[in-house]
C-alpha cells in the first residue's frame, strides 16, 4: 500500500519547506552540530549515542534551545522536557507520572468521552468538511483538564486551553506567528485554580506559584493537548486515505493487535518528533576514529531512523507489524527508555485506541489531502456519516473542491511558512530566551521569566 505523497499537485512543496527547516535547525545550533543516522553513522549509532549516559544536556549551550523557549513560552524554563537533569527535573518528572497514572478503564473511558464531546456537534445526516486537528483539539483539551482537576471540563477553560495549544502548534509549525496575551489568559485563569486550591495533586515543591502554573500549562495545556491532537490528526488521515485499512477496522472494532498495528505503522511512517535534540556533557565516541567533544549539539532525527531497517519504508503498510516486535525494529515513537522517554507511553496509545473507535463508529472518513509528517494543512477531511449515503455524485463534487482548494493551499502557506518562520527565527534570536536564562543562572542573578508583549 503506497502512502500517496502526490495527493495535490504541489507535493513537493511541504516537503521542500520540511527539508529547509530540518536545514534551519542546524543552522541555528551553529557549528557542533551533527544529526543522526546519517551517510557515515547509521542507526547502530543513532541508538547508541542517544542512550549514551553524556548525551544529557537538554536546553543550555544549544541555539535551538531559544528557538523552541520563545515557542513554548510562558515558563520553558520550567517545562519538563526542557529542564536541565537535577532535583527540579527529578520533582517535576515525578509529578507528571503522578498526574498521568491512571487504570485503562477509566482512560479510556474519559478519552470516549471527550471525542463523542466534539463529535456531538457535527450534523448526523450531513457530510462535513473538517481539519481533523482542530475537530479533535477540543476534546483533547477536555481529556487534559480532567486528567489536571479530576472534574469535568468546563467549556470556557475547553476554550482557553484549546487557544493556547493552538497557538503553540500554529507557531511551531511556522503557519501563524504567536499571540503571548492568548497564552496569558489561561496562565491567568490556571493561577486562579491553583491558588484557590483546585488541584488535587501534589504540585512540585521545588517551584514557585508562576512555575507550578507554568509547569502545569506547558506540560498539560500544552504538549499533552498538541501531541494527543496530531497523533489523532494522523491516523485519522491516514485512515481516511487507505479506505481498506479503515474498512477493516471498522468491520472488527475489537480487533485491538490490528488497531495497534495501525497505530505503530502511523507513528513509524509520522513520527511526532521530527527531531529531538541533546547537548553532549562529555565526549563520546562515533566510531573507532571519530568523537563528539563535550558541548556537541546532536539532533536526532525520528524519520531517518525510522526509515532505516524496513522494506519499502515510504509504504504505509500496517501489516508489517503482523510478524514484528517494536523493540527489535527501528521504532521509537516515544523516545529511548534510556534517556527521558515520554512520561504518557503507556496513556498515550491506550486514548488514541479509544478515539480512533469513537470516529469510526460514527463516520466514514475520506480525504485526498498530502500527508506529510508536520501536517501544516491540520488534516482536511470528509467525514462521511454512517448510514444512508449521499448521492455519489455530491461526494464526488466535494472531493473535487477540496483537491482543488488543498492544492492551492499548499501552495500558498509553503511560502508564508518561510516568511513567518524566517521572522519567528530572528525575533527568537533577539530575544535569546534560553540564554538570557543560563547567563543569569551563571552569574548568580535569580533567573527571571522574560515578560513578551504583543503578538509574537
Ligand atoms: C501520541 C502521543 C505522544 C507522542 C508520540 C509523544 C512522543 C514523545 C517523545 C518521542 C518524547 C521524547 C523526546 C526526546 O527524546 O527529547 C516525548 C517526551 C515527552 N513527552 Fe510525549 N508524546 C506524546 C504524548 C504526550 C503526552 C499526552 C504528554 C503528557 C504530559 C507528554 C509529555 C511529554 C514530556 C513531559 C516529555 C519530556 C520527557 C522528559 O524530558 O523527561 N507526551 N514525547
């Protein structure tokens, strides 16, 4: 099964702008920069340098770092995968598992929730036209919240949650620049809930009252709500662009080995990580000639790794996981247990099941949109309720619209990918978050959260 790259005329364009960013990121680490596998280093190395005990350094000393600070702000400081190994991290990290820790039934059954939430809304006897991100963002929203409070989600922090990972998400993905007085409104309101004592969990003692808001924004509001919401944007799409992979699921809903089948074949082929990056404590050897001096910034790419030890990797094909064990393959959607893997691994594939039943049991999906790894375009879709069909010639209609006003799409927000990235990159550069931070921190001043104004 062929994975479709050529959806819309201009196919190449959002992998042309994908290659310029990875080429960015180097770029702005400066000169000790080296990514992996590469044409000397293969995955062998990839996996070795990765689990090394040196390649530990998270945030200080890497250009990228004020990059990804100016893009996570308020509070990067304090977001747990940006926080330097030590007693805060070890606080932080402790808390996250706390908060996350759960039994399957009842995950699953507040992830159900949610989606039938946002799927409420949409008409049952209509086609309609959706982007599968922003249809699922808000019941991600919700799931996080109840994750955080341990009560149901009231729809204007829904909405106040689902504008700040939105606005984190659209300026990572360089299709709209950031709006700081957005975020601070749910800083404000989260502010409000922990002081008046709304959290039932223990919040690290380590942190001030700004940084257990900022810790709880950024880890919970934002990277759990984003990267529940693209992982659901993915296999949706991807679903909805190989209608015999989704038939299958639909006719046998409980069958969970194919449905985890298809979720580890999404997270090969989309990994949600392009790239992760560490920066080296000490030295550590490449190969029997070759060594990374202390200080190195390593980015390690998923995609390239991913694609190594597969045949036919560019395939979407869930049926290579009949006969294959994750963890003696090249297939690493949550990280290296080694080195700071993702706290919700064990959440994170238990919901999306739960969601992915949800939508299918309720529609048809159908799409001729591109689908690259950053899906820039939040996944266009028809969702198609089941039941009665529409006459073929009216879906035949919209899929040509939507061919049409994708393609054109594309087209346009490549470029403007370049100018708000190219702009977002030296604003980030003047502004010098991250070693702003570190100066402070090693010149003995209290390090201060920089306050931003205006649009980003
Ligand atoms: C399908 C969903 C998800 C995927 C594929 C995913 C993937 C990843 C990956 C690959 C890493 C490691 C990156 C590295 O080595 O630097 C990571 C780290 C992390 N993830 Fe996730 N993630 C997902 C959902 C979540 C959720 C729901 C949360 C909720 C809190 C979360 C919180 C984090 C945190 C805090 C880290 C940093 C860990 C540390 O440095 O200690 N992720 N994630």
């Amino acid at each position: 099964m062929v994975s479709g790259r050529k959806g819309t005329e201009a196919w190449w364009l959002p992998r042309a702008v994908v290659t310029l960013r990875v080429r960015i990121f180097e770029k702005v680490n400066g000169d000790r920069v080296v990514t992996l596998p590469n044409s000397t280093h293969g995955p062998d190395v990839f996996e070795r340098v990765y689990a090394h005990p040196a390649a530990n350094g998270r945030s200080r000393g890497a250009g990228l770092s004020d990059l990804f600070w100016y893009w996570l702000a308020p509070g990067p400081e304090v977001h747990q995968e940006h926080l330097e190994l030590g007693e805060r991290y070890e606080d932080v990290a402790a808390t996250t598992r706390r908060i996350l820790a759960g039994n399957s039934a009842d995950l699953t059954a507040a992830a159900t929730r949610a989606v039938a939430g946002a799927l409420d809304a949409l008409p049952d006897r209509r086609i309609s036209l959706v982007r599968l991100r922003d249809l699922v963002m808000p019941a991600w929203a919700a799931f996080c919240y109840e994750l955080v409070f341990r009560e149901p989600c009231p729809p204007q922090a829904r909405n106040l949650i689902t504008a700040h990972a939105d606005d984190v998400i659209t300026a990572l993905k360089c299709t709209g620049l950031r709006h700081p007085r957005r975020r601070a409104r749910l800083t404000a309101y989260l502010r409000d809930r922990v002081v008046a004592g709304h959290v039932p969990h223990r919040l690290p003692a380590s942190l001030s009252l700004p940084e257990q808001v900022h810790y709880l924004q950024g880890t919970f509001f934002n990277t759990a709500v984003v990267q529940l919401s693209e992982a659901t944007a993915h296999v949706l799409l991807a679903l909805a662009r190989h209608p015999d992979v989704q038939q299958r699921l639909f006719e046998k809903p409980e069958d969970d080995r194919y449905l985890a089948q298809v979720l580890d074949e999404t997270m090969r082929l989309y990994p949600l990580f392009g790239i992760a990056h560490r920066i080296t404590t000490d030295e550590i050897p490449l190969d029997g000639t070759t060594v990374l001096p202390a200080g190195s910034v390593v980015c390690f790419s998923y995609p390239d790794y991913h694609a190594t030890g597969y045949e036919r990797p560019d395939e979407f094909d869930p049926d290579r996981w009949a006969n294959l064990v994750a963890k003696d393959v090249h297939h690493i959607p949550y990280g290296v247990a080694a080195n700071r893997p993702c706290p919700a691994w064990r959440l994170s594939p238990l919901v999306l099941r739960a969601a992915v039943r949800e939508v299918l049991g309720r529609f048809r999906l159908d799409s001729t949109a591109s689908h690259t790894r950053p899906i820039p375009h939040r996944a266009p879709c028809l969702l198609i309720p089941r039941g009665p069909l529409p006459g073929p010639r009216r879906l035949g209609a919209l899929r040509s619209f939507v061919r049409l006003r994708d393609g054109v799409e594309d087209v346009t927000r490549g470029v403007r990918q370049l100018v708000l990235g190219t702009l977002m990159v030296l604003h980030a550069r003047s502004l010098r978050p991250a070693a702003r931070h570190f100066d402070d921190q090693r010149s003995g001043r209290c390090p201060v959260p920089h306050r931003e104004g205006g649009n980003g």
